[in-house]
C-alpha cells in the first residue's frame, strides 16, 4: 500500500547518499510480492539515470568511494549474490573515463537476493541495492530483525495504522517512515543491539557527558 514512486525516491537517497558511504545507507530492501515487479522496474530507471564521476562536476551524482578496498568489497559481494542467484538489473551511467584513477563504481541494483547473500548479512558501504521479495507485514519485520545490527530501518505505506505498528516492531534505534533522509542534530540518533549505545543529538546527546550522582542523608 505503499507511494511506490515515493519509495524509489527514499530508496535512492537512502541507498546511494555519499555513494552509499553512509551508517544508515539502506542494505536490504524488502518489497512486497504483489509490487515487487513494478518496484524494480522504476528503480532500476532512476537508478540508470544516476552519473559517476568527479565530485567538484555539478552534473555528477556519486563520486569515488573512500579507497580501491572499498570498491573491491562492494564488487565481491555483488559476485558473491551473483553466484547464489541473483541477477543484475543495473549499472549505472559510468562516466569516469576522463578521470585519472580514482575509486570509482557505478550504482548496482541486484533482484532476487538470497536472504544469506553477503550483501544482505554485512555493510557494503556501497552503492549497491539488494532487492528481496516478502509476502506478509510479520514476514517483513521477522526479515528486517533478523539481522545481529539495529542502526536505522525505514518502512513506505499509506497506512497510519501499519505505519505505526511497523515502527514499534522495527529492532533499530532510528526509523524512517515515508522518508529516505532521517538524520538531524535535533532528534536522538543512535542504534540497538551490536550498532552501540548511546546517542548524539538532541538533550539526549547530552546523557553520556553528565554523571548521575545518588546522595542518600541520613539523621537530619
């Protein structure tokens, strides 16, 4: 029930910020069966549409990722997907030819991703999106839980009512509803389980720099 052309949109700012070079970039994306097809389809265009290249040209949309290592890791787990069914719908426009070096990749849109792909179990921290198919909301959450870190978890639907479920069932310290974009200096940010503890922004940034003193008097 979801804006599936707003879900692309979040989905893409989400996934491909900073070259996916973000904490709370997207891993796995999860669509519902019945709209998983369509959902593909319009990714697969808006992805194609995005340009590699030099950071300082105004016409690019992702630049180099940090070190040659990193594009060798988000290359590994694409073959890695690749060689457990997978499929590539995707690669980008590649326009780095002029460049002199640099670790640059285009943007890989992957379908049909085993649930225990690399690319669904660890952080690529690139620009590739893994597409996987769910039938139910418990198949989705069960799904999206599953994994050891909690960091940030987003979730598209025109129901207030699943809307609001999903949130409280999501296992992650930051949720995005209807929004691919969710960080702020004014609201907490921070994770759950192996992504750590605390938080920054907002009062409760304030939390791990103040200490709780307990005075208990006695005979006054």
């Amino acid at each position: 029930d979801a804006d599936l052309d707003a879900a692309v949109e979040g989905c893409v700012a989400s996934k491909f910020r900073n070259s996916g070079q973000t904490c709370v970039c997207v891993n796995r994306i999860y669509v519902q069966s019945g709209v998983y097809e369509a959902f593909v389809e319009r990714l697969t265009h808006r992805v194609n549409q995005l340009r590699v290249g030099d950071g300082f040209d105004p016409t690019t949309d992702l630049g180099p990722l940090i070190t040659p290592a990193a594009v060798a890791k988000a290359q590994a787990h694409v073959a890695e997907a690749l060689a457990g069914g997978a499929s590539v719908c995707s690669a980008g426009v590649d326009v780095t030819a002029g460049l002199d070096g640099g670790s640059f990749m285009a943007p890989v849109v992957l379908r049909d991703v085993a649930a225990g792909a690399l690319v669904a179990t660890e952080e690529t921290f690139g620009p590739v999106a893994a597409v996987m198919r769910f039938e139910t909301e418990e198949e989705a959450l069960k799904l999206a839980n599953s994994s050891e870190f909690g960091l940030a978890a987003y979730a598209y639907t025109r129901d207030v009512g699943r809307a609001l479920r999903v949130a409280r069932g999501l296992e992650a310290g930051v949720v995005g509803i209807n929004e691919g974009l969710v960080s702020t200096e004014v609201a907490p940010f921070g994770g759950i389980k192996a992504s750590g503890l605390g938080r920054e922004g907002s009062r409760h940034g304030l939390d791990d720099y103040v200490a709780i003193k307990y005075v208990c008097v006695g005979g006054v």
